[in-house]
C-alpha cells in the first residue's frame, strides 16, 4: 500500500515533468483532429481528479455510496478545454492530491477495503479506486510521451 500511496503522491511532479522542455505550441499540437493536446490532457486528468477526489472522500465517509461517472469528451468540448487555463489545473490537481495525503497516511487496512457502487460498472473498493488514480496518470503520461514522440520529441 505504502508503494501506492507513493506513486499517488508523485503524480504532480511526474506530470509536470513530462511537459517541462516543451514549447506552448507544442503543447497545444492535436496529433489527430479528434485526439487531445497535451494541455486538453492536463485539463482532463484535473478534471478527472476533481471528480474521483469525491469519489474517495464518498468511499470513505459513507456506506456503500452511489458512484456516477462522467462523459469525459463531453466535459472537454462543453467546458472548452483548449480556453482554460493550464497552470490552474495544474495547481488545483496538485491541491487535490496534497489535500488527500493525509487521509491516505492515516487510513487503517479495513478501510481500503469499504466500497461505493457505480451503477455502469458495478462495485469497487477504495483500495480500486486509488489503484485506478494512479493508472489515470500513467495512461496520460504514456499518451503525452506518444505525443511527444510525434513531435520529434521523444525522451
């Protein structure tokens, strides 16, 4: 757990260093019309973070709670994700992530194991749920290196 609670915690750091050498231009390169930029990915996994933050917090306090899910692409063309601002995302992601550390550290073993149900996809643990964070950034974080790779820009 402990190995978990780490990589969570590192999630900030790991993001921004995936896009530190890059230029604004080249973070905002759409490799397919219909394929996000890097700065659309920075705006998602906040979002996204937001959203599972609730989750956590939820799985935590209540018994069994309903989990709902979110329509991603939705979210990026309605919110307009191209127009916001990045380095709010990336301070309010960074925010989220801290603000859960200490509850991470004080947790006791049963309570990774209290759940909440989606009502698409079923029952899922807390434990699950932290794992699926963690996996979150590392899908993004292999899919901004594809990116970059695209740009000649591969590390």
């Amino acid at each position: 757990m402990e190995a978990l609670i780490d990589e969570y915690s590192r999630g900030y750091e790991m993001l921004r260093e995936s896009i530190n050498e890059l230029s604004e231009e080249e973070i905002r390169f759409k490799p397919e019309k219909d394929k996000w930029s890097i700065h659309q990915i920075i705006i998602h996994i906040t979002d996204s973070e937001l959203v599972s933050t609730h989750r956590l917090k939820k799985v935590l306090s209540e018994p069994e709670p309903l989990l709902t899910s979110t329509d991603q692409d939705a979210w990026a063309n309605s919110l307009e994700y191209e127009q916001l601002d990045r380095e709010e995302y990336f301070l309010l992601f960074k925010l989220l992530r801290s603000s859960m550390l200490p509850i991470l550290h004080n947790l006791r073993t049963e309570q990774f194991e209290r759940g909440g149900v989606y009502a698409d996809a079923g029952r899922f643990t807390f434990k699950e749920l932290l794992e699926y964070r963690v996996l979150h950034i590392r899908g993004h974080l292999d899919q901004i290196e594809r990116i970059k790779k695209s740009l000649g820009r591969a590390t």
